[in-house]
C-alpha cells in the first residue's frame, strides 16, 4: 500500500468545503469556474487513492468500506465532468443574460457544497449525520435549481423542497426509529447512531421497530430516489434548473439516497425475525419502471423526458437490489454505474442542444447528425446506451437483472421484460426524429467541450465489452455485503 501524509477520506471532505469557502469570498466571478474544476479534480484524486492506500481506522463519525469506495469515486468523478461541462455551460449563460456575475459564483460556490454533502453520507458512519448530509446535498441543490429566477424555476425548486421537507420528515423519523430499536442494547447517546455498532448488535434489535422504521426510511430517502408515486418533484427540477445540475441529479443525488436505503437494508437483513425488505423494495421498483416507461411517450420537454428515464432506471435499480442474491445485486451496482455515466452524458449532450437552439422542446430540435455530427452522434450513442442496446454497459447489467429474475422469480419478469420494452420503444421513436429528422433551428457550432460526454460514453461502451478482473471480484464482495 502507499502510504500518504494525509488520509483521503479526509480530502475528500475537506477540498470542497474550503473551495466553497473560497469560492463564496471571492471578489470577482472570473477565476470561480476554474476553481471548481481544480477542486473537483482534486477531490476525484483523493477519492481514487482509497483503492491503493491503506484505509483509516474505523471512527464513530467517518468510516470506509468496499460498499461507499464504489459511491465515492464515482459521485467525484462525475462530479469533476460536471464541473468541466458547467464551466462553458454556466459561461454560456452568463453571455447571454440568463445569469449575473452573483448568479455564476453563487452557483460555483453551491456546488462544492453540495459535492461536500454528498460525500459526508457517503462516509458517515453515524445515521444522524447521514441524514443531515443527505439533507445538505439535496437543499443545496433547491437552491441550484430556482438559480433562473423564473416564475417556472421558482416553482419547480419550491416543488422540490415541500416533497423533499416531506422526504425529511419520514427518514428522521425512520432514523429515530432505528435509535430506539438499538438503545436498548447498546445504549443510550451516540453509540447508539454508530451504523458499524448498529449492524454488529442487529439481531438483538425488536424487530417490529426495525420493520415500521424501514417503512419510513424507503418512503423518506425514496423520495430522493424518485421512486413512484414520490417522484414529482423531479422532472421540473431537471426541466427548471440549469444542465449540469440534471447532470448531477442523476447521475449523483439520487445514488445518495440509494445509498442510505441501502445501509439500511443490510440493517434489516441482519436481523432474523424482521421482514424481508426486498418485496417492498421489487414492488416500488417495478412500480416505477412501468409508470415511467409509459410517461415517456407524452414528453414535449427533451430534459423531462431523460428526467422519466431516471425514474425509470433507478426502478430497475431498486428492483435489482430488492431481489437481492449475489447475481442480482452485482447487476445492481453495475446498473447504478453505467446510469450514473450515461445519463449524466446525455445531460452534457442535452445542454449543448438546448443552448444552440434556444429551446427544450422536442419538436424543434431535429436533425442534430446533420447539423452538429459530434454532438449528434454523441446524443445517439447515449440514447442508444441508456435504451440497453448491445454493446454497451446497462446492456449487461438488464441482462443480468432479467436472467436473475427468471432464475428466482420467473412471474416477476414479464412485467420487469415489459416495462423495459415500453421504454425502449419510447427512446427509440423520440430519438428518430432528434437526430435524423428535418433539421431545425439554430446550426451555430457549439461553443463547448464534447470530451466530459464522450469520457462518459467511452467507459459504458468499455465496460459493455469487458470488465476488468479486479471491479469483478470488487462487485462480487459488495455484493455479499449486501447480503
């Protein structure tokens, strides 16, 4: 192992919240976005060097584990894209009026704040903290999306905290919950919030109380997941607030919520007399595959369609991991991870039509191979992924779900198989016309890097075609976590 003069679970946490700190005191607006992309970078670097150096010592506020390695260094790399594609994006507006100098360091700032939340739930190893972290990040972004000022992002952002505040409420409670199932045996104070304490005296726990809190933890944190019925918020917050925040509510916030379902499931697995969270877990999955697959052919908005298509694919998600099983959870993980790089590669596609034309709606956005060749094929590629079209990654991990299905539950997967196609044939038909109709519109080249999408897209059409020995043997040890 290499040793290091510093932990990087520690940089991890610190580079943001200094850089926002920066950030917000900086007197001027021109050095903030290379500032954010410096500080990205450098977060994704000593979130990376988890693999190689030796991990720190469990504590009772930060602990690293193979399960949160995995979150880390995915939600900072995406991380560090987004950013590269805010600093033209976020330029972009300022040109042409939509934000102010103020608007352009406020947002910089807010966004190593909300790096800076997601992280903390990443590593927290208190329930407490986890869900003031998890509350960071998303009021963070509250603000991110109603950045516009507009009667419409106002909306969208006050939409977004009262279902949020409702998502607040459940998993606090759900949170305390769990406090009072485990104070009995551990005591009363902290320790009893301590999730490495907490999983270690599960079986001991009352079931009942274990059982009614994952009722409201899944309803709390699976508000931020965007599960149906709880997803409301989320397609005016993608359609409202600027692209690279779509970017980063994809491919990032709703893993965080995930993530905290997730501690909580390998909680209730390690008590024998509790209930089985998976059925739970299959029925809203499924529930929002179907519901988002069909909600896919109304769309008029290009960001609100990719919105259901998050809704959708954290479905599957959700449903993969509720199924649980060695197969059904490593397809789980690897479905997270292809989602995650795809849609946030859409995202940068979709902002850079959006700007060159002026307008998100589909029926004027046409024709994009033919007018714009390298933002067009990129769009396609990523449509073509996030559809499961063969070679590339959510190909494998769809397969992997259905063939696990079949295997455990052969009813289950004629709705999962259908749900899947109904979507598939949504993309497909909307994709037609994006680009390879009558072009329309503006056809100004744009002005803005392609590479934070086509890094995205070039590691899902890898991982489609091999997956390196060691992230196999990774996922498979996760994967027995997960129970």
């Amino acid at each position: 192992m290499i040793a290091l003069p510093f932990e990087a679970v520690t940089a991890v946490l610190v580079i943001p919240i200094v850089a926002a700190a920066v950030l917000a005191a900086l007197p001027g607006y021109r050095a903030a976005a290379r500032i954010n992309v410096l500080a990205s970078f450098l977060t994704f670097l000593a979130a990376a060097s988890l693999f190689v150096t030796d991990r720190p010592e469990t504590g009772q506020y930060l602990f690293v584990d193979d399960l949160n390695i995995v979150f880390i260094v995915l939600n900072t790399f995406v991380g560090f894209t987004a950013s590269l594609f805010s600093a033209s994006y976020i330029a972009h507006e300022l040109e042409t009026g939509r934000l102010t100098s103020a608007n352009l360091r406020f947002y910089h700032a807010m966004y190593q704040v909300m790096m800076f939340g997601m992280n903390l739930a990443f590593v927290a190893n208190n329930i407490g903290l986890m869900w003031v972290a998890v509350e960071l990040a998303t009021l963070t972004t509250v603000l991110m999306v109603g950045i516009y000022r507009t009667h419409e992002a106002l909306e969208a952002a006050w939409k977004y905290f009262l279902l949020g505040s409702v998502g607040i409420a459940f998993a606090l409670f759900g949170t305390i919950l769990v406090y009072l199932a485990a104070r009995p045996f551990i005591g009363e104070g902290h320790d009893a919030m301590v999730w490495t304490l907490l999983v270690e005296h599960a079986a001991a726990f009352d079931p009942a109380l274990l059982n009614l809190a994952f009722i409201f933890l899944i309803l709390g944190y699976g508000t931020k997941v965007g599960l149906a019925p709880l997803h409301a918020w989320l397609p005016d917050a993608h359609a409202e607030g600027p692209t690279p925040i779509s970017a980063v509510l994809s491919g990032l916030l709703l893993n965080v919520a995930l993530y905290a379902v997730l501690r909580f499931k390998i909680l209730l697995a390690a008590n024998p007399e509790a209930i089985g969270p998976g059925p739970l877990m299959m029925t809203m999955g499924l529930t929002s595959l179907i519901f988002a697959a069909f909600m896919l052919y109304r769309r008029r908005d290009i960001k609100r369609l990719f919105a259901y298509s998050s809704i959708e694919h954290m479905g599957i998600i959700v449903f993969a991991f509720g199924l649980g099983g060695p197969l059904a959870n490593f397809a789980g993980l690897l479905h997270m991870v292809m989602h995650s790089l795809t849609k946030s590669a859409i995202f940068y596609a979709v902002g850079h039509v959006a700007q060159i034309k002026g307008t998100q709606k589909l029926s004027e956005i046409r024709g994009l191979t033919e007018t714009h060749p390298g933002l067009g094929w990129g769009l396609l590629i990523g449509v073509i992924a996030i559809a499961g079209m063969p070679p590339l990654g959510i190909f494998m991990s769809e397969f992997l779900i259905v063939s696990s299905t079949f295997a455990v539950h052969p009813l289950l997967a004629i709705p999962l198989v259908f749900g899947l196609l109904v979507a598939f044939g949504a993309l497909l038909m909307r994709l037609t016309s994006i680009a390879f109709g009558e072009p329309t519109g503006n056809t100004a080249p744009v002005q803005a890097s392609y590479l934070p999408m086509y890094a995205h897209l070039a590691l899902v059409f890898g991982a489609g075609l091999y997956l390196p020995s060691a992230l196999v043997g990774w996922f498979q040890n996760i994967a027995g976590i997960l129970g």
